[in-house]
C-alpha cells in the first residue's frame, strides 16, 4: 500500500503545448491516502484514463511529479512500481487454464505453491469461477475473460496499489453488482489502495470512499457521495450526479433572494457582489408540486420509475425536473413548484458560492 502524491501534475499529448486548452491534463495537484478506495468519475474524454495511466507508469507526465510514500517514481517503469492494473478489456492467456491465469502474478514471484492454491481458490470462489479453474480461457465469453483479469488483479496483497479501467465494461449487469461488493470486501479485508476509473456514477457511488470527479482534464471536486450529491461545487457535478441531475437556472442574485425564471425565490444565506455567470442550482428530490405555493409551472409528462415519479415540467421557457415520492399524491390542479431554500446552491461561472 502506498500513500501517492500528484505534485504539479500535467500532461499534453502534443509535443509543444502552447496553453491550458492543449493539456489533455490540467495541473493537479493532490494525495492520495494511503489505503483509501477513490473513484475517478467523469465523461469520455475529461483525463480519466491518461491519469490513470500516469499513476500506473504507462505514461511519463508532460511537467510534475508522481511520488509513492514520498519517493519519486515519475520515470519508474511500470515493474519497479509493484501495482497491479485491470483494463477496460480483457487480457488473459487463452493457452492457460483459468487456474494458471489467476496463479501467474504469485508464480511470477516465486511464492510457494501451497500460498499459490490457496490465495487461487480464495480469487475463485470471490469471481465466482472456482467450477471452471480447470478449463483453457480459449473460448470463454468476454465477461468470463474479464472476471479472470479482475481476479488476476486481486491476487497479490502486497501491491502499492490496485488500478480499475472501467474493468466491469463487458461484465453483465448483475454480475457488476457482485463483483462490486466483492471489491468493496476485497479492500475492507485487506486495505488496499485502490482507483477505479469509471463514467458510471453507480458504479463510482457504491464503490469508492471518496468520488474524484473530473471535467475537461481537470479535477473539478473530490468528496463522499453525500459531499457531491449535497453540495457540488462546480455546476458539472450537480449535473453528472444524480438521475436526473441538478435543475439549472439562470439568477440573479441580491442578500437573501435570487430572481430566477417564473419569480422570487428566498435563499437561506446571503450573497453579495456576485459577477458573471450566476445560476442557481436545485435537485430534483428538493422541489415540491403543490397547488398553491411556489413559482407557476406546466407539467409536460410523468414518469414512474417505481421507487417515485419523475415529473418534467416546465418553468417560465426553462425545462426542470421534480422527484415526488411514489405515495405523493400528484393532482391536475398542481400548478405550482416549491423550492426549499436550504437545498439551493449559488453558482457564478460554474463553481459554487459560499454565502457570506
């Protein structure tokens, strides 16, 4: 286990960047705890995997430094790093059978074949694949192959860390739930550090202590699930997270109050002296319909989704999204929505407000 520390921390696929926009890397700058399970969580395209393989040592940075417990390891191969890593795809030795797959990072470093079989059997029955350690990977399906690369992955207790590039891709949905919680218990047992890249919000909320959330090649905000459900601090988390994700308006801003599409709505703090672009920031679970309080909106559908009801609805030209729970009763003559202000976040140019 290792505590890694991202120091100044950049990168351009280009041999000569001239500003920010050509860093497909922003700078960053951060450690990662020893021991502690994160999730990078973000769109195609915003810096996920270029991250993580810099981290893994696949990538030598454009400026920065990348440290373990402090030392060093920027131009380290991958070998001298001790991590283990799983891709996106699967890599598996089809000429091997699947115990031999799963036994070849231990044999590799001459652990005795006693350790061997036991910590085989342990990955097996974890997998979900203790019924076929005899069978060749020639010819098994691709989720099959996957779960062989996850295991292989988890074998070693002794990694620095382990690495996961969006590895439950091909893997059936049930079976992500199951190998999830076994990666969650993987890490409980044994206290590895662990990075798990994924675009799944699910996938990065259930499994990570804390959610590192990126956008357009930068770290945006880094948090608990709570932290970035309640409190977003960049209007792209409000967006990403949640289903839906956060209503968006257009404010402005004075004290207590803050002027948005359809009228007046009262805020819990004060906020002074805001410029640019102000939103005002609202999830979908914290607006109530009700007939005779709040700002007037059109009810252009309901969906029932089982657990509750998403109502979609629109607010002076702007579309907004309202969560009722399944046994609230939703009538024709409810016209109008409430916002709780406690709930609401101030944005100006995207990143959140404090109040005064």
């Amino acid at each position: 286990m290792a505590k890694i520390t991202l120091d100044n921390l950049a990168h351009s696929y280009l041999p000569q960047p001239k500003g920010p926009d050509d860093f497909a890397l922003k700078e960053l700058n951060h450690d990662w705890e020893d021991g502690a399970a994160y999730a990078l969580l973000g769109s195609s395209g915003c810096g996920k995997s270029t991250l993580l393989n810099i981290i893994s040592g696949l990538l030598v940075p454009s400026q920065g430094r990348i440290l373990f417990d402090g030392v060093d390891v920027t131009h380290a191969p991958t070998a001298e790093r001790n991590i283990a890593q799983v891709f996106q795809f699967p890599v598996v030795y089809d000429t091997m059978t699947v115990r031999d797959n799963l036994a070849f990072p231990l044999r590799n470093r001459g652990r005795p074949e006693s350790y061997v079989a036991e910590r085989v059997n342990e990955i097996a029955r974890m997998i979900g694949m203790e019924h076929m350690l005899d069978r060749k990977a020639r010819g098994l399906t691709a989720d099959a192959k996957q779960k062989i690369s996850l295991g292989r992955g988890m074998v070693r207790k002794d990694v620095n860390a382990l690495l996961f590039d969006e590895p439950l891709t091909v893997i059936d949905p049930h079976m992500k739930w199951e190998l999830r919680t076994q990666l969650k218990k993987l890490h409980h047992d044994f206290g590895h550090t662990m990075i798990y890249v994924t675009h799944d919000q699910t996938e990065a909320l259930t499994f990570a202590d804390k959610v590192v959330v990126m956008y357009d090649g930068r770290v945006v905000q880094i948090g608990t699930p709570e932290e970035l459900f309640d409190r977003p601090e960049h209007t792209f988390v409000g967006y990403f997270i949640g289903s839906p994700g956060m209503n968006l308006l257009p404010a402005e801003v004075s004290g207590r109050e803050a002027r948005i599409p359809g009228g007046v709505t009262a805020l819990a703090g004060d906020y002074r002296g805001l410029s640019g672009k102000v939103q005002l920031g609202i999830r979908p679970e914290h607006l109530r319909l009700t007939a005779d309080e709040g700002l007037p909106v059109t009810i252009h559908r309901i969906e029932d989704v089982g657990r509750h009801r998403i109502i979609r609805a629109d607010l002076a030209g702007h579309d907004i999204n309202i969560i009722a729970a399944e046994d609230q009763a939703v009538t024709p003559d409810m016209g109008r929505v409430a916002i709780d202000p406690l709930r609401v976040n101030i944005y100006a140019d995207d990143w959140r407000v404090a109040a005064a």
